[in-house]
C-alpha cells in the first residue's frame, strides 16, 4: 500500500496513514473495499476516521499547574 500512498492521496485529498498508525481514539466514519479487477486477491481497505489532535507530554507540562483534571479535561474537550 505505501507504494499507492500519494495516489490515494491525491485522489481523496485528505491525509492518509497505515491504520497502525493511528492513535487516540478517533470517530470512525465508515469504510469501503476496493478489488482489482484483474486479482480478486487485490484487495484494499480504507478505513475514514475524523482528523483529531496528538497530544505529547507537553501539554501536561505546560498545563499541569492548573489543577489535577485540567489536561483530562482539556483533551476531552478537543
């Protein structure tokens, strides 16, 4: 598939990551099968997900001082 990455980019304009990339807990959208006509072994599946942020340690560095469940808080709210 990372041989097809930019096409499918390109073609969907959206970013697009192998699914074992993927971090957080992200609102699925729906997916879709694609087969190759000439291998009915080929087969591609997108999975769409709505685009949410990554959180690093600091944030809660940053935010920390403003109390116990602000980061939790703040990353629930995102």
């Amino acid at each position: 598939m990372n041989k097809f990455s930019d096409k499918v980019v390109a073609q969907t304009r959206m970013p697009f990551l192998n699914i074992k990339h993927q971090q957080g807990k992200q609102v699925f959208i729906g997916e879709t099968e694609f087969i190759n006509p000439d291998d009915e072994k080929d087969i591609v599946k997108l999975r769409i997900y709505l685009a949410s942020p990554k959180f690093t340690d600091k944030l809660t560095e940053d935010y920390a001082q403003h109390g116990d469940t602000f980061v939790s808080d703040l990353k629930t709210y995102v």
